[in-house]
C-alpha cells in the first residue's frame, strides 16, 4: 500500500476529513461551532467536512469558504442493543453503505486524516478510514456519562485521541482500567477549544451592554444571570433553580434569571422546570428567550451581568470561552470542563453539584460592581492567554503532521504502535 506520508509535499496538499454528525434535534452546538472556528484557521491541512444531514451547519462552513458534503446517516449504535435482529441487519446494511460513500468522498477529497467528535463516529465510521490507510483523529468534548467502555474501543480504533481540556483527560484515565492507563496516556493529549481574540475585542469594544439589551428586549437596568444551554437533564436547570432560584432573586429586586435554549428537545424536562418557575413567588422575574440564532449570542454575553453554567457534566463548555472573552464572570458547578474553563476565585467561581444553594453566595459578591469588574477584566486575559485559536490550531496540525509519520494501520503491529 502507498503511504500517505511517502511524498514530501504532502502537508501543503492532504486533506483532512471532518466529520459531524447530528442527531434527531439537528441543533448546532458547541462541538461543532469550535472545530468549524479550528478548521477555518488551519494552514497546512484542507478541511473537507462531511455531516450526516443537511442543515444550517452545512451552510455555515460553505460560507466560511471550506467544503461540505452530506452523506445521509442514521445513528446506528442508539439503542443498538435492544433493537430487533431484523433492525440490526438494516442498520448494519446501511452503514456498510454510508462507510462506502465516505470511503469515495475521502479519495475525491485526497484525505489522509478522518477527523470525527465522538466515540460512536470512531466506531462506525473510523475503522472503515483505517482498513483504507487512513488515520483517525478522536476528537473527546464531553465527559465519560458512563461511555467508558464506548471510548476505550474508539480509543483502540483512532490513531491519536485528542481531549478539549487537561482536566477531561485526566478523568478518562483515572477511570480507565490500570493495564490500560499508560497505552491512553501515550496516545492521546489535551488541546483546548479555541477563541478568536481579535473578533472578541471588537464586539466588546462596539457593542454596548443597553444596546445588547435592546436587541433582546431585556431592561437596562435588570441585574441579569444568564444560563445558555438546550433544556435537558445535562445541563441542570431544574435542579439549580430548586435549589437556588428564590434564593438568588430574593438577593436584589431588579435582578432577573435568564434562561437561553431550546425547550424542544426535552419536552417532560421542560415542562417539569416550567412548573417550579411557575411555583416561584417572583415568576415574572425568570424569562426565558428560547433558542436564538448564533448570531444574536454576542448581544446575550453583552446583556449579561454574570453568566452561570449548573451543568453536570462538560468537556470545555463553548459558553465559557465565548463568555470570558466578552467579559463575563462566571459561576459553575464544578465538573471536568468547567474547572478548565473558570479560574476559581480569579475569572468566576466553582460550586459543588451537590451544593447548587452556593450559587448564592457567589452572586451576591458579584453584585458588587467594582469587584465584577476586576472580575470580568481578568475573565478576558484568561481567554486572549488560553484559548487564542491561532496556537489550537497549530497544535491540531502538529498532531496531523505525527499521524502522518507513522505507518499506516496495515502496518501497525498493535495499538502502540498505531
């Protein structure tokens, strides 16, 4: 088999294949915002996206100038097991189908690298990438959830894994088995999402905090708490506002709890939140915008006074950095991704899942004007120092430049080696 990495030219003129898959919600979140942001940085690489739908998305990375290719997909591990055996022959028999369309599109495009987000890509579509000489870039953004067992065998399938934060990876080796721990170790590492400083500098510099508010309808002179995110169990709206909800608006008269996300994806979780906000003495002081366009997120974090994120788990939530970069304090529950997102009593807060009533607390320091302010500065010296995307992309195409100096999966005598 010809190698990829035989031609000297070959980081000027191979495409890298990233690939992102959407399930039946079809909303656009934080995973695939961040690699878009990557690939439309990346120097030495051609990006050539493939998604399992036509959406919004495919429209965003055409009008980034990248390439975007639809090739129909259903999610074949989701209830894989359970499903009957004539349901998994179909399934089996479609993607057959869809790994042949991939495997066409990865020779049109000259793709030496298949960059996917998540284990069950590695999985479906990575082996598939690897029997045709390809290497596979394991792309981990979310904690385990009790997947463990999922990752280790996307693990053994990528060539290299990557982590959007070191506190992520940290978690999945302490939860690997010990005879495992070192083979994780020594192929994966921790590369953080990324910002664009430059973009961040310019919104905070010509988007003011009442015009912000204006184009979301909120009051000027509310003290706002912003909570962004789908409704759904993950995210942990209903248990952070049993938990907190009074409490916090009982702490000043003008302050209001803003919630932004889709109610749709979970309908019983929404409706269950609806009626603790409808239990609230002060109701009316909890609104909810519903989901809005990516757009129209830059006059959110500019509304916001402190921005809090109860979620149970996260990889490097995108809020964060988007967050700190356009100056928000943070409060969050403390979980893998939060912790490598907020610099606890420096850029925000942490608080444990188990004790949400200690959002309070933290809320009430931050009503204090001039202490915010020290807070948000330091918020967006964080974000320029830690998250500028320039340096995440260059050590993406480090790793592909690895990849390619190794030998192909054919070759490879064991996951060592891979």
């Amino acid at each position: 088999m010809t190698r990829f990495e035989d031609n000297p030219e070959i980081s000027r003129r191979v495409s890298t294949l990233i690939y992102v898959s959407f399930d039946e919600s079809d909303e656009v979140r934080g995973g695939p915002r961040s690699i878009l942001m990557t690939a439309r940085h990346l120097r030495r690489y051609k990006p050539t996206f493939v998604l399992n739908r036509a959406n919004s998305y495919a429209n965003d990375i055409r009008s980034s100038g990248i390439d975007a290719h639809v090739v129909p997909a259903a999610r074949v591990l989701d209830g894989f097991r359970t499903a009957p055996f004539q349901e998994k022959c179909r399934r089996f028999a479609h993607l057959f189908r869809h790994n042949v369309d991939l495997v066409k599109l990865a020779g049109q495009t000259r793709a030496a690298i298949f960059h996917c987000q998540e284990a069950s890509e590695a999985i479906t579509a990575g082996v598939a990438m690897r029997l045709t000489g390809r290497y596979v870039v394991l792309h981990v953004r979310d904690q385990s959830g009790g997947r463990l067992r999922t990752f280790l065998m996307a693990a053994a399938i990528a060539s290299r894994v990557i982590f959007i934060s070191g506190p992520l990876r940290n978690e999945y080796i302490s939860q690997t088995p010990a005879i495992l721990k070192r083979w994780i170790a020594s192929r994966s590492e921790a590369i953080n999402n990324g910002i664009e400083p430059g973009v961040a500098k310019t919104v905070r510099d010509t988007l003011s905090k009442i015009e912000a508010r204006q184009d979301l309808g909120l009051n000027p002179s509310w003290f706002v708490l912003t909570v962004i995110g789908p409704l759904t169990p993950k995210k942990n709206q209903l248990a952070f506002l049993k938990a907190a909800g009074a409490k916090l608006l009982a702490l000043h008269a003008g302050l209001r709890i803003v919630f932004v996300g889709s109610d749709r994806i979970d309908a019983s979780y929404s409706a269950e939140l609806a009626d603790v906000v409808s239990a609230l003495a002060d109701k009316e002081r909890v609104v909810f915008l519903g989901s809005l366009p990516h757009a129209q997120m830059t006059s959110v974090y500019r509304a916001t006074d402190v921005l809090l994120i109860p979620s149970v788990r996260e990889g490097l939530p995108r809020i964060a950095l988007e967050g700190t970069s356009l100056g928000c304090p943070i409060v969050a529950s403390r979980n893998a991704g939060n912790e490598a997102g907020v610099i606890n009593g420096e850029t925000g807060f942490l608080v444990g899942l188990d004790h949400l009533e200690d959002f309070v607390p933290c809320v009430e320091r931050l009503l204090d004007d001039a202490y915010r302010e020290g807070m948000s500065k330091a918020a967006v010296t964080f974000a320029e120092t830690a998250f500028d995307v320039r340096a995440v992309t260059a050590r993406i195409e480090d790793l592909y430049d690895r990849c390619l100096n190794k030998p192909t999966f054919r070759a490879s005598s064991g996951p060592l080696s891979a």
